[in-house]
C-alpha cells in the first residue's frame, strides 16, 4: 500500500491559489519519512512513495517509529505529527467501479474500526462517478461545492491516470495537506485499491489475502500512519499473515494523531496545484 508526495507553487499576488494570498503552500500526498528538500523557488516537494503488495513490498521503506511503536508520515515544525483536524468530519466519496463484491462491507468496517482508535469522524457521503488521478484537484467546487473536495475511494488499475500503483501492490493512499510549513493540515486525499488483484478476498479472515486488512491499512495511512518493521502491526511493510487485528503500536498511532490531541485551524478551500507522485 502506498503513498506519494505532492507540492505546491507559490500563488501570484492577483490570484491567489492557496489558503492564504501571498503564502508559500504546501500539499504533500505524503508516503516515506525522508525529506526531498526544496526544488524549485516557490516549490516544496513533500516525500518519496512507498508501496505495499501482496508479497514482498518495493521501495517501501518503514518511517521513524515512535516510543508507541508506530510511525507518522510527517510532522510540522513544532514536532507534532501532521494530522487531520478532529472538529472537522473527514468525508469520503466512493467510486464503486471494479470493486469487488462484499467490500463495501469491509469498507464500512474499517472505517468504524480507524474512527474507534483514533477518535476522527469518516464518514462515506455516497457514490461518484470520479476516477482516481495523480493530479487530483483538492477543490472542485462544480463537483462538491465550496468545499475541501471529499477523500475518494476508487478501485482502479494500475497506474490509472499518472497513479503510481503498480501491479503488485494491493493499494495506494494519498493524504493532501496544506497550510504554512509549521501548521500543516490534511484536507482531502485518496485511497485507490488495485482492481487487478483477483487474489483477494472480501471480508477479514486473514491479512495476507483479505481486502478487509487492506482497506483498514490503507484507512490509516490516510490519517496520517507510515509503515513500521514491526510485523506485528498491520501497519507492518509486509501484509504477513495472521488476524486483521490493529497491534498495540497501530492503536497508539491512531491515538497519537487523533481527536484527543484538540481542534485545528483549516484552511480555507481555495485552487492549488498538485504535482502528481513520482512514478516507481
């Protein structure tokens, strides 16, 4: 399962591009825990992507785990994990093209099970008929309204739209966020599971083969989870085998980026420009 990095230019003073006129903004669809640096004036890159297959991962590589056991994928100047904020509903659209019978079910599972750990409101809004894309806007107001564009979740195939999902890997999440460098916030994202993977099943018997530990993984990459060594964990680089249970370091990432940790100022929706993953 993976994620990628995304950024944002500079807006110009007479057209202001970003939650604030004027600021340098910064989207990041955040994957590994190494910094890229800046690029480009005007330009910060967020980190390299990770994946996560049905075997052995490529190219991905754990974040810096946390005395908890567990690792974020960023952190904001003042050393707290980036996070979505708590007070703020995280809705979630669905495009139900290609996915596979009974996971809607899951879907719904996973959910609660993040929300349960993590204190954050997901929530699924309906169905669209939007396709996944590198390049997805984060404000699409003819679409969704003057809004934050929802989080989608789409079944797709592989490197669908510019994605950097593979054929090996099981899914792809993509959180976005924005927001000066010391106050960053995530706002929208994606998750993209990997409609070629014929080898899953529905429902949550065993992590190696189950959707359900799929979508539960992916669910907490979106808010904010990186990868750890620790196979113990579902946040563990290899799916391994065992219970779709969350490890005891999963349930204190959950926590360590959730609710109980107080509301966050969001950005006002505004057009940004984001640059699409680098391709593996």
């Amino acid at each position: 399962m993976t994620t990628s990095p995304t950024s944002a230019p500079e807006p110009a003073a007479d057209a202001p591009s970003g939650p604030r006129p004027g600021a340098v903004v910064t989207l990041l669809a955040l994957a590994a825990l190494v910094a890229a640096g800046v690029a480009a004036v005007g330009v910060t890159r967020g980190l390299p992507a990770t994946a996560d297959t049905g075997g052995i991962p490529h190219h991905a590589e754990p974040g810096v785990e946390a005395a908890g056991g567990y690792a974020v994928w960023a952190y904001n100047d003042d050393g707290r994990p980036i996070r979505w904020d708590p007070c703020t509903p995280i809705d979630i659209v669905v495009a139900p093209e290609g996915a596979p019978p009974g996971t809607d079910a899951d879907l719904e599972r996973a959910i609660a099970e993040v929300g349960r750990h993590s204190g954050l409101h997901l929530r699924v809004m309906g169905e669209t008929d939007e396709r996944p894309a590198a390049r997805r806007s984060a404000y699409q107001p003819r679409r969704y309204g003057s809004r934050w564009a929802p989080v989608l979740l789409a079944w797709a195939a592989p490197h669908e739209n510019g994605l950097s999902l593979r054929d090996t890997d099981r899914g792809l999440a993509i959180p976005v966020a924005v927001g000066h460098p010391g106050a960053r916030v995530y706002v929208t994202g994606q998750v993209v599971l990997n409609a070629e993977r014929d080898d899953l099943e529905a429902g949550f018997g065993d992590r190696a083969d189950a959707w359900g530990a799929t979508l539960l993984h992916e669910l907490s990459h979106l808010v904010g989870l990186a990868h750890v060594e620790d196979r113990d964990q579902l946040m563990s680089v290899h799916p391994g085998e065992g219970p779709v249970t969350l490890g005891s370091g999963d349930r204190a990432g959950l926590a360590a980026i959730g609710a109980e940790h107080g509301c966050l100022d969001v950005p006002p929706p505004r057009d940004v420009e984001v640059a699409p993953p680098p391709q593996r």
